[in-house]
C-alpha cells in the first residue's frame, strides 16, 4: 500500500487516462533519493494491465559511459519494428543498438528513428515509456529519451523519475514536473507501521522524526534495530520494542542505555553532535 500520495497517484491516473484516449504526453517525477519514484512508477505500470504496451527501463550508475545501452533495454522488445522505418533511420538505430553495421555518427537520425520506432509501435496498441533514475542514462540514450518525450503525443506517453541535484536535471526542463515531498507525520507513522508492526509507540515517533518524512529511510530504519534478545536489567524498561532490549552489537557513537551502562541505546537516538 502507497503511503500519502494520493494527489500524485491520481495525476498519474490521468497521465494513463489521457494515454488510452489518444492524449498521449510526458510526465517527469522528481525527488531526492529514497522518496517514492520507483513505487510510483511500479503503481503506474500495474494499472496499465494489457492495454498498454510498456517499455521500461533504467539508468545504470556503473553503464553510465556505455553508450546507447539504456536505449538498448528500453527498445529491446520492439526491434522487429525496424522494418518499418524508412532505411536510413532504421540503420542508424540498427547501428547504435549494435544490431546492424556500424554507420557513420549521427545524432539527429538516431533520435528521430527512436520516435520513429515508438510510433510505429504504437499502431498496434498505446506505448508508455517509463524510465527510472533519468540522470544515469548514458548521454546518447538519455539524448533520445528526450527528444522523443518532447513530441510525446496520440498513443504515446511517458513517465521519467529524475533525481535531484544529479545530472539531466537542466535538460528536461522544458517538459511538465511532479515533484514529491517529504511525508507528514501522519504518514510517516503509517509507513512505520507497516514496515515494524511490532514498534513501540515512541520509538516510531522518534524514527519518524530521524526519517524526516523520507519512505525509504523510514522503511529502513526499523531494520538497524537491535535483533538481539539479551535480556534487560532488572527493574529497566526498554520503550523501543515490547520484550526487547538494547545491544552490544550496537553502533559507536550511540547515547548509553541507562539500564546497561556502556551498552549503546537503541531507542535514545544519538543527537547532530554524537553522529
């Protein structure tokens, strides 16, 4: 269940809605790292069920210089539409997806076939293409990505996840932005209560606080708490966990457990000035 994006999601309905009735535009959502690009981006392709036929694909940090490789897996399904493109621009796309011989460089021709490629499969049934993590495109596939999403239209769409500060950033300026925010309060709880059922009550709220309203974090963090069963002092009440107890495993660094002194404290988070 996705968590307090209910306004984005439905923008995201719309964006298929216009999709299937031959409003076909593009859409980029844009957000520091961990804030719910890639969820939403999975909740759009689960509502597209068979009447949409969608490419996908994501930027490699690691293939980042390899060039044309993103485009490769974004139009690996549908090369057989080669054909019906007009020769020159077929053998430059054949060309840079390595799939025909090398041709002399040309940008504009490579661009020009993948828009090409898109519409001619589009006759068959509407095309969404969905690209995570855009600032890790190699330059030439992202160059195309682009160039196409710029004339996105009739049976064609999409969606691109874009990371804040990273690259890319300037080139895509000019298409329409759905930034996401932080989660409230609220929400973030609820997303702690999903990801840590069993988490006391001020425990979350300090998480929540620590998380400062970013999902990944906040479903990661309940993960760093102490597995360990050692059991606590007499007399001494671990508010973290029903039943459980702070660690010795725990990281440096952390405020001492008042019940096991010099043992680090799980539920007293350690202020700016410890980390």
């Amino acid at each position: 269940m996705i968590v307090g994006r209910v306004a984005e999601l439905g923008q995201l309905d719309r964006l298929l809605a216009d999709l299937l009735a031959g409003r076909g535009r593009a859409l980029v959502l844009s957000g520091e790292a961990g804030i719910g690009k890639t969820t939403l981006l999975d909740a759009l392709v689960e509502r597209c069920g068979g009447d949409v036929a969608v490419l996908r694909t994501a930027g490699i940090e690691t293939e980042a210089e390899i060039a044309f490789s993103a485009l490769l897996d974004l139009l690996v399904s549908v090369v057989d539409d080669l054909d019906a493109l007009p020769a020159p621009q077929s053998a430059a796309l054949a060309a840079a997806l390595a799939l025909g011989p090398p041709q002399p460089g040309d940008r504009l021709a490579v661009c020009v076939a993948t828009l090409g490629l898109l519409r001619a499969t589009s006759r068959r049934r509407p095309v969404l293409v969905v690209v995570d993590d855009l600032q890790w495109l190699d330059a030439p596939s992202r160059e195309c990505v682009l160039y196409a999403a710029r004339r996105a239209g009739g049976p064609i769409a999409f969606a691109l996840a874009v990371r804040d500060a990273e690259g890319a950033a300037g080139q895509r300026e000019d298409l329409p932005e759905l930034r996401l925010g932080r989660l409230g309060q609220e929400g973030s709880l609820e997303v702690l209560a999903q990801a840590a059922p069993d988490l006391a009550a001020p425990a979350a709220l300090a998480l929540a606080d620590a998380a400062a309203g970013n999902p990944l974090a906040l479903v990661e963090l309940p993960a760093t708490l102490s597995p360990s069963s050692v059991p606590a002092a007499p007399g001494s009440s671990c508010r973290l966990r029903q039943g459980a107890a702070c660690s010795p495993r725990s990281p440096a660094g952390w405020p001492s457990c008042p019940a096991r002194p010099g043992v680090p404290c799980w539920w007293r988070l350690p202020t700016k000035e410890t980390t």
